[in-house]
C-alpha cells in the first residue's frame, strides 16, 4: 500500500511547492529552477504537472509534496507533417521517498493522461551515464533510444551537473506499443540478466579495466571497440556497452575518470547509432563490484 496520493497540480499556489522541491533536488544555482509562472504557462498550453502527497494522519495540516513529474507538449517532423509529442521536463521525488517506486508511479500517471489527449509519443532527456537513470527509463518503463545529445544543456550548474558537458540520450516512449504496455502491467516481462546474453553470445564492446582502488575504467583501445556491420549489411543483432554503475560518486572522487568516461561513451554511442543501433534494454549486475550495461539492438525493433 503505497503512502502516497497523486493529483493533477494546475494553481499558482500549489505550483509554489514545485519550486521547493526542485530546490532541494537539484540544488545548487537559483536560475536551473522553473518557476511557478512558467509552470502555470505549459499548464495553459496543454502541459501537465502531476504531484504525489505524502498520506498524512493529521487531516488538519497542509499536504507534503513528495515527488512530481511536468512535461508540455511540443511537435516534431514527420513525412506526412508535424505531429504533436508530449516533452517530458522534469521528474523529481524527495530523498525520503527514492526507492519506493514513486517514481514509477508518477510516469504511470503521466503515461495515462498523455494517452487521454491522443498523443502516442512522450520524450525526455537524461545524462547516459547515470546508470539508475538507464535502468529505470529503458528497462522498467521501455523507453528507447537512438539519439546522442552533446552539450545539450549548454554549461549547467546545479549540484548534479556542474563540471562535465551535459552530454543527453532523447529517448522516446511510445505509450501505444506493445512494449510499453507490458512494462507498465501488473505482469511485466521477465528481465534476462548477463548471463543470459553472455550465453547467447553477445559480446561487450567495450571491455573495461579496473583500477587498483577499484576505479572503473573506460577502454583504453578505444580504435577497436566500435564494431562494424557484418559483411552481409546487417549489423550484430545485439550488443552490449557497460557504463559505471555509480557515475555521481565517480565524478566527485576522480574527475578526470568521469571526463574519460564521457568522451568514451559519446564516441561509442554516437558511432553505434548511425550504424543503425538502438538502445532497447538495460542490465544490472550486483556485487561487490557492481556493473551496469545498455543492450543495443540492430535495427528499429521495439519489442
């Protein structure tokens, strides 16, 4: 039983708490904040703010805002004209409520209300290298991905950012599909873990190293890990690329790693992509050394 409610959030008032919450989130510069006359503004045009209150036993005080989850809607080109997408901004969930499935909960609802205005196709962008990031938008919700933003952002300086260019995979979430569906059943597919595609033949492409702390390093033979398309045109049916499983403590403890690990992945993923790949899967393998590796499928294939 979760203790949690979700609404839609739409006055000015109530927006106030949003501010708060991305203070205390992305803390660090006043200016990353969206303000409440901005949110009322996407409100207008379409957007949505959706926001989980804390379940209180004191009927009488003010209800907590836990989490929320704000995205407006935009277009983009397609051969028969523009179609209108929903672009998914932000979604923050307090500290004292991670690991609860908030999060889930709120892209559920998201995911509903999107529906309900006739748009099949919900965007975002998020930092590739955060690896509970990746785990929670491809593999739990199915999301997909095949672009590679560098400098998205441009300098960004709250406290999760600042130091390294804001590089970003858009993915896209195609809430009619198939895919989507099953991930956000109450029967969701079961996940193959790295044994399972290891045994399947599915190679790493890019084999790390670990350092004598314990350091995960990125390949140094960085002009042999892109592996090109078979010599029948098509490439490998599925490939893995393993990224560090906590980028946030490498980034602080060794900077000029987590700037190895950038430049690294950038050429990895931007490479792979125009060779027709698409991130389609994530796994994640405990330990006392955890790892983390994307699954990229050859082709346009969504299942």
């Amino acid at each position: 039983m979760n203790d949690w409610t979700l609404r839609l959030i739409e006055k000015p008032g109530d927006l106030e708490a949003v501010e708060a919450l991305q203070r205390l989130v992305w803390s660090g510069d006043e200016t990353e904040v969206v303000p409440v006359h901005m949110l009322v503004a996407a409100i207008k045009g379409g957007g949505l703010v959706v926001g989980a209150y804390a379940l209180q036993e004191d009927q009488g005080t003010k209800p907590q805002l836990v989490g929320f989850v704000f995205g407006f809607p935009g277009i983009y080109p397609t051969p028969d004209g523009p179609r209108i997408m929903h672009c998914s901004h932000m979604l923050a969930v307090h500290p004292d409520y991670r690991d609860r499935g908030l999060g889930y909960d709120l892209k559920r609802a998201q995911w509903q209300m999107v529906r309900r205005q006739g748009i099949d196709r919900i965007t975002w962008t998020y930092d590739p290298l955060q690896s509970r990031n990746g785990n929670f938008n491809i593999a739990k919700l199915g999301a997909v991905c095949n672009l590679y933003h560098r400098e998205y952002y441009g300098v960004m300086r709250d406290g999760l950012n600042v130091g390294l260019p804001s590089d970003r995979f858009e993915v896209d979430w195609w809430v009619n599909t198939r895919r989507v569906n099953r991930r956000l059943s109450k029967h969701p597919r079961r996940r193959l873990d790295l044994a399972h595609y290891i045994a399947g033949g599915v190679e790493i492409v890019n084999p790390t190293q670990v350092s004598d702390n314990g350091t995960l390093l990125p390949s140094s033979a960085s002009s042999n890990i892109f592996r090109s398309p078979a010599s029948n045109g098509q490439g490998e049916a599925l490939l893995l690329v393993e990224i560090p499983s906590d980028f946030n403590t490498l980034r602080h403890s060794t900077p000029s790693v987590a700037l190895d690990w950038r430049f690294h992945t950038r050429k990895l993923f931007e490479e792979q992509f125009e060779r027709g790949y698409l991130v389609t899967d994530f796994v994640f393998l405990p330990g006392s050394l955890p790892r983390s590796f994307y699954v990229l499928t050859y082709g346009k294939s969504t299942l």
